[in-house]
C-alpha cells in the first residue's frame, strides 16, 4: 500500500508544538483560544444573536465594518511573479511542486522565522518572512494554488499536548497542508503534506482536510485572542464573533466566548456560551468546567459540583492531564509531584515518548544518571515529536558523571 509522503519546513524553532493553539484557564478548564481545532461544519447550534453581538459588553453592537473579511489566500503581484520565475508553466504537477519548493527555498522561505503570537494574511507573511504556522500555511496554499496545485487545509488529530504558560493550560493541535495529485515516489501515493512546525503526527491519527472558510475562522480567532490579550477587547470580540459566524460548529470557538464574557464580569453571558458548546460537543470537559466555575459564581453548589465531578473524573483518567501536572512541577521546581505526576500519565498511556522524556528530565535533575538514560532511551525508542528533543537525548547518551 503506497504512503503519504510528507515534507517539513520549518526546524528553526521549539516554542510551541502545533499550528492550532486552545487555550484553556487553569482555574476552569475552559477558556481563550489561539489556532482552533473541531471545526466541522454543519448546521449550526441554536442561540440568541446578541451573544456574538458585543452589545453585552460594549455601549453598541459591534458592527461587520467594524472587523472586514479577510483576504487570508489573496495573491499579490509580487507574489505572482515570484511563481511565475520559479514554476515551469505546464510543467507535471509534481514537478511543478518541486519548483515551488526550490524557489522558497532559495528566498529564504523555507526556514521561516516562527513567530507563535502572529498571525497573518498570505501576502503578509510572504512579506515579512514570519508568523505562525498558520501564517506560513496560508502563504504556500496561496503560492501552490498560483502553481496550479490542488492545496488544501488539513486538520491533523494529534494526542494532546498541555503546557503551563502564564496562568493558562495550553492544548494543542495541528495543521497543515495537503497538496493532492502530486506524487514524489512510487512507493508513496498522490499526495504531499507540508508542514512549518516540528511536529511530526504519528500516521494514524485522523486528518481532515477543512475549507478556506474553516480557515478563516482559524485566523480571526487567533487574531481575537491575541487584541484581547493586549487590551484591544472591542477589536479582538469582533474577530471572535466573526470567526464564530464562519464557523458556528467549532465548539472552541463558544469555549472561548465563554471565557470572554467571564473575563469582562458577565457571568450570564459566559454560562450561556458554554451551554452552546455543549449543544455541539455534549462531552465537552471545557465547557463542562465553564459552567462549574459559573454555577459556583452563582451560589447554585449542587450544579457547580454536578459539572465539577464529571470534569474531575475525566481529568483523573486523562494521561495528558497528569503530563501537564508534571511539567508545571518541574519547571517550579519540584521534583517529587513532577516524578509522581509523570509515572501516573505513563501508567494510564506508557507509549508516548514525551512522558518518559520528561520522567528522563527529572531524574537527571535528581542526579539519577542510569535511571535518565533508560527513560531517554525508552523515549527515543517510543518516537519524539521534534529535533530538540531527539538533540537533547543524543547529548545525554554519552554523559556519565
């Protein structure tokens, strides 16, 4: 059976792990989002339309002028001239391929400066030279579509990743392209991804490719997210809510709304929203910690602990849950709950490289040299997500103290 050949370009950079950021409150579980994921489109679920409004927060609605439509795939001439002298016009489609690829590579753009907070239109990161990972995959779907190519957004499943990062749990997942009818080898078939992080999905996780409106919502939620932090709360609600009317079935998007409204004091407003999210996604542990923390607000305790238990039960079951615990214990400093925290996560999964990789981590700080060496082996044996962990692991193979 042939395989999916796959093609990275990016290596420059370990900030963060995928293209698609959620981010998630610590004190809830449920909260803002950076690149979405679960954005299945269909009819969408049922609510009033002052809850994307911003009349609830905001003296006035705010309006659709307000926040433009983005030109997220528009070429420039620039931008085609640049296809224009680096792909032979005519040329087989995987040959075509090639050329692009030479091309970038040739003006820089293939090892692009990551920059995980940006997000920008393809004419903008082709401009600049950085961006995120969605910012580099709108620019070469852009470019390859130039070329005649059949690219596309993919949505990757990827097991779970949380980090602590300034108060918040971030989850990620991933994107990137596929670029269909080209074919690099007999072995593999018609199709090429293309990555611009250093996330490398294991075969089997599930892939789906999106539409160019499901990548829009993408990237007026990152841009909402980003002005929210930054104080432009008018500006980044209006990104939200149109990514929300792009992409009314991305139940993330209503986890984010509802950590909005509880961010601004509207309690309300935030319980409504995660009551939407679970409309879309009834198993939804964000959601469900949202109106927990809601409820409690509220003095309703049986509700707050009904929505509590459901959330601490899933969360004592999830390995990705006890890694996250471990990482945040390391990184203060202690060493014990980071040990005890990791082994929970490897007994509930103990095949993911990363949970021994860390275990490996701790232990070497602890001063346990052979117990850190058979967890970096074991971790390396298991596969690793990216180069500076592989690096990290072949440094240490040779250490003896």
């Amino acid at each position: 059976m042939p395989r999916v050949s796959s093609i990275s370009l990016f290596s420059r950079k370990f900030a963060t792990v995928a293209a698609i950021r959620s981010t998630v409150l610590l004190a809830c579980l449920g909260g803002l989002i950076g690149c979405v994921s679960n954005v299945d489109r269909g009819a969408g679920p049922a609510f009033d339309p002052s809850l994307i409004s911003g009349e609830r927060i905001f003296d006035s609605p705010v309006a659709d002028a307000e926040i433009p439509a983005a030109e997220v795939l528009a070429v420039d001439a620039e931008m085609r001239e640049f296809v224009r002298s680096h792909v032979r016009t005519g040329a087989p489609a995987s040959r075509r391929f090639g050329d692009l690829l030479a091309g970038m590579a040739t003006a820089g753009l293939t090892g692009p400066d990551y920059d995980a907070d940006r997000t920008l239109t393809a004419a903008e990161t082709f401009h600049a030279g950085t961006g995120n990972c969605l910012s580099f995959t709108n620019m070469f779907i852009a470019l390859a579509r130039e070329a005649d190519l059949d690219a596309v957004y993919q949505v990757i499943d990827v097991a779970p990743d949380w980090d602590a990062e300034s108060g918040f749990l971030i989850r990620y997942t991933h994107v990137n392209v596929l670029v269909r009818k080209v074919r690099l080898g007999k072995i593999y078939d018609n199709t090429v991804t293309v990555d611009f992080n250093e996330v490398r999905p294991a075969p089997d996780f599930r892939r789906r490719v999106i539409s160019d409106s499901d990548a829009e919502a993408l990237y007026h939620a990152n841009l909402g997210i980003s002005l929210i932090r930054a104080g432009g709360a008018r500006r980044g609600f209006g990104h939200l809510r149109r990514a929300i009317l792009l992409a009314p079935q991305n139940v993330d998007l209503w986890i984010n709304l509802g950590a909005v409204y509880a961010t601004q004091g509207d309690n309300d407003s935030s319980m409504e929203a995660y009551r939407v999210a679970l409309q879309i996604e009834p198993d939804s542990r964000a959601a469900m910690a949202g109106l927990a923390r809601g409820y409690e607000k509220a003095g309703d305790a049986e509700r707050a602990a009904f929505y509590r238990s459901r959330v601490n039960d899933y969360l004592e079951k999830n390995p990705y849950y006890h890694y996250a615990v471990a990482r945040t214990a390391f990184d203060e400093g202690n060493d014990a709950l980071a040990l005890e925290a990791v082994e929970k996560a490897i007994a509930l999964r103990g095949r993911i490289g990363r949970f021994h990789f860390l275990k490996g981590l701790v232990e070497e700080r602890q001063g346990r040299a052979d117990a850190a060496r058979a967890s970096f082996q074991t971790a390396e044996r298991l596969g690793l997500e990216n180069e500076a962990k592989r690096a990290y692991i072949r440094d240490f193979v040779g250490y003896n103290p």
